[in-house]
C-alpha cells in the first residue's frame, strides 16, 4: 500500500476530472452555540461616494466563517456607531452580544486610506483593541484580515489565520485525455485567487517556504520529475533537482536554507536526503532497501519525519538531521503516512487508515495518543494552519476533489470546494510577515 500512496504523492498523476481553477466556496460546520457578535458597518470618510471595500462585511464573514461566532444582523442593530465614543452599552447588552466592533475608513491620499477599528466587551463596558492599519486600494482586504485576525485572538486567545494564504494544485480536461494543470495561491478565505504556473504536465507537492515567499514544488516538464523554486512576487523560478528517477516530496527546512526531498535512482528506491538550495549539495539520511519518502521537519529543524515501509507495512519514522538510525513514531493502526508537524512542534497529522478508510489523523507527540479528524474514504496532503489550530487537506465529494479544513480538536469543520472539479494538494502557508 506505501506505494500505492507515495508513488502517487511523488511519481504519479492524480485523478482529474473535468477540473476548473474556481474560487474556492465555503461552507462552514461550527461549534453548536457560537457566540453572539456585532459587526457595526464601517464609517467612510473619502472623496467616493463608497469605500473601496466593504471592511465590516470582510470581517463579519471572517469571524462567522472560523466557526466559533454569529455575528447578529445588521436590521437586528440599536445603533450604528461609527467611533468607539458613541456606543451605548446598554443597547448591545439587551441584544446579548459578547463583543462589539465599531470602526471607520478614513482616505488620507491618492491612494492610501486608512483603517481604524475598536472592539469592545459590552458587558464590562470596556475597550479590548483599539487599533489603525494604514492600506491602499490593493491591500485593504488584507487590512480588513489582519483587523480580523486580532479581534479573534483577543476574544479567543489563539492567533487567527484570515490573512494567510493556501497554495493547491488543480487540473482541468482540455478535451480528450489531455489535461493543463494549475499551480495556485489565494487567501484563506479563497478571494484574490493567482496562477502560480500552469503546465501541460503534472504539478504536485507544493511546499512554502518559511517566509511565505516562495514555493517550492514537483514538475513533470519534459516527461520526468524535476523540483523546482518559485519566487511568488517576480514569478522567477529555478530547478534545484533534476537527478535520474525520483525528485519528490520537497519540503523547507525552518530556516528556509534546505530542503527535504525524496531521490531515487532509476533502478533504485526513493530515499531522504537534505538538499542545499544554494549549493544544491544533497545529504543522504536513509540508506534502507524499504521506500522511505515524504519528509517534513520538526519546527526546531532538529529531526526529518517520514514514511517508511520498513517495518512491513507504512509508518511514520523521525531522523536526526545529522543522520543515524531512524526511530519509529507511530505504532497504532496498519497505515500511517505523509506525516506533517504542527508549527508549535506539539502534534503530528498524518493519513491514518481508519477501517479501511484513508483519513486524516493527528497525534499528540508527547501522548501519543491519535484522533481521527476526517469522516471521508480517501482524505490525504494533511497541512496544519501556522497557529497549530486548525489543518487543511483533500478530499472527494462526488467524484470531484475538494479541500476541507477541520480544527485539531475535530470539533468545526469547512468544506471548501471549487464549483467544478478537482482541487488537490493543499498547503496552509505560514504567517505573513509585517513590516514594522
């Protein structure tokens, strides 16, 4: 079965049918009781009759979408405030919301506006964030994210991910059983959707690196597989692996020096190995006659997890970076692969079989005890969102492939699908990183 599973992750093509590079929909399974909110429109203050963007509605749709809030209707308001000194909190207390945001667009120049939020807890009748991000037109909605972000870990504690992206690879019928494959990147909620590459020829295994600047991934150009790094704002792009056989499953190392690939020879099986980027200088870690494939580093870059056969059937095994004998990491079920790290080091997803069902599991390192988080037949590409909260990763629904998100409790789930067709291998990027 490990070859079935890893020759498809690095070797073969994965079914398509009929896929189209779609903006992502939606559709979100939440907590029973999520809690009561009110997002007040945004004032506006421009030389246009409207604001670029509608900023409430960003962040309305953020917050319902994270499963854990409602925000209340706006016909259901008392008041519309625009500035945190007219609110009333009397008003929001007999509607029985838990928080309020208030706030206002402000234009300052040509092309530069500026967004200031306050969110406030009306039963303490106290101010929790007050808060101004400068934007453009280009960058408002990224703005409106980042508001977004910082009201859901005031009132949740955990860090919110609305202004990070996914990187998935789709694959579309051109007629006949030629098919043009996409290499693409949204934000988080699927809006502002761009075409990384396209090919003729197979794109897998996207990899970000850890400044969210490149990715790194699979092509089949030329009938054989290369990895190759691509720089997202300049498009540049360039090959660090074209060896004969195998180069697969690439993923960066913490520092985004190197990169984990699987090689193999022609006539031989696929091994780790640690690749330089800058040099291109490759370090063999696993020598085993068994398939060992689908590296992914521990968050202290100080051991390679991977998926092994050498115990007779597909486990996970951790190395040191510096090499040595391989220690077997998981023990519970008869399959267990593609394993990927939580960013806070704590927790292990992997694809777990589950009575004869392929889902996405996760295992709390320390404990080692597993939860299967998935319900489908055949889930895999697990990806954990940079807060350890939540994980991405693909699934089938009626033949078509779709992208579901799930918290690492199992608790709120999202199915995120394209409208038409296949949508694979999906990979949460890291925080973006603000200049300061």
């Amino acid at each position: 079965m490990l070859k079935k599973l890893s020759f498809a992750i690095i070797v073969i093509v994965f079914a398509a049918n009929n896929a189209a590079a779609q903006k992502l929909r939606i559709d979100v399974q939440g907590v029973a009781q999520p809690t009561p909110v009110a997002i007040v429109p945004f004032g506006w203050e421009g030389n246009s009759p409207a604001m670029p963007l509608d900023i409430a509605e960003v962040i309305k749709s953020d917050l319902r979408r994270s499963g854990r809030f409602s925000p209340i209707p706006e016909n259901d308001m008392l008041q519309k405030p625009t500035d945190g000194a007219d609110v009333d909190f009397g008003d929001w207390s007999i509607l029985g919301v838990e928080a309020v945001v208030v706030g206002k667009v402000t234009q300052v120049g040509v092309n530069a506006y500026s967004l200031r939020f306050q969110l406030f807890d009306p039963f303490r009748q106290r101010q929790l964030v007050g808060y101004q991000i400068p934007a453009s037109r280009g960058t408002m909605r990224g703005a409106a994210h980042r508001a977004a972000d910082m009201i859901y870990e005031k009132l949740t504690g955990i860090k919110g991910v609305f202004g990070t992206k996914v990187a998935y690879v789709t694959a579309e019928q051109q007629g006949g059983r030629e098919r043009l494959y996409s290499l693409i990147v949204s934000d988080q909620d699927g809006e502002n959707e761009f075409k990384i590459m396209e090919s003729k020829d197979p794109i897998m295994s996207p990899a970000w690196s850890p400044d969210s600047r490149q990715l790194a991934y699979v092509s089949f150009e030329g009938s054989r597989s290369s990895i190759f790094v691509q720089n997202l704002r300049s498009g540049n792009r360039f090959q660090v692996s074209n060896k004969p056989g195998i180069n697969g499953a690439p993923a960066f190392s913490p520092d985004g020096r190197k990169l984990v690939v699987t090689l193999g020879g022609v006539e031989g099986n696929p091994d780790i190995y640690i690749l330089d980027i800058t040099s291109r200088q490759v370090k063999r870690l696993t020598t085993h006659r068994a398939i060992d494939t689908e590296g992914a580093w521990a968050p202290d870059g100080r051991h390679i997890y991977f998926t092994s056969d050498r115990s007779g059937g597909p486990q996970i095994y951790r190395i040191s970076v510096s090499g040595g004998t391989p220690e077997r990491v998981t023990f519970e079920g008869s399959y267990n692969a593609r394993p990927r790290l939580s960013p806070d080091g704590t927790r292990l997803a992997m694809v777990h079989n589950d009575r004869g069902n392929y889902r996405i599991a996760v295992m709390n390192i320390e404990r080692k005890d597993l939860l299967v988080l998935s319900a489908g037949r055949q889930d895999e590409s697990p990806s954990f969102a940079p807060n350890s909260d939540s994980l991405i990763y693909a699934t089938r629904q009626s033949g078509d492939g779709v992208l579901e998100t799930v918290s690492a409790d199992g608790l709120i789930r999202q199915k995120m699908a394209s409208g038409q067709g296949d949508v694979r291998e999906p990979v949460w990027s890291p925080f973006p990183r603000f200049a300061k």
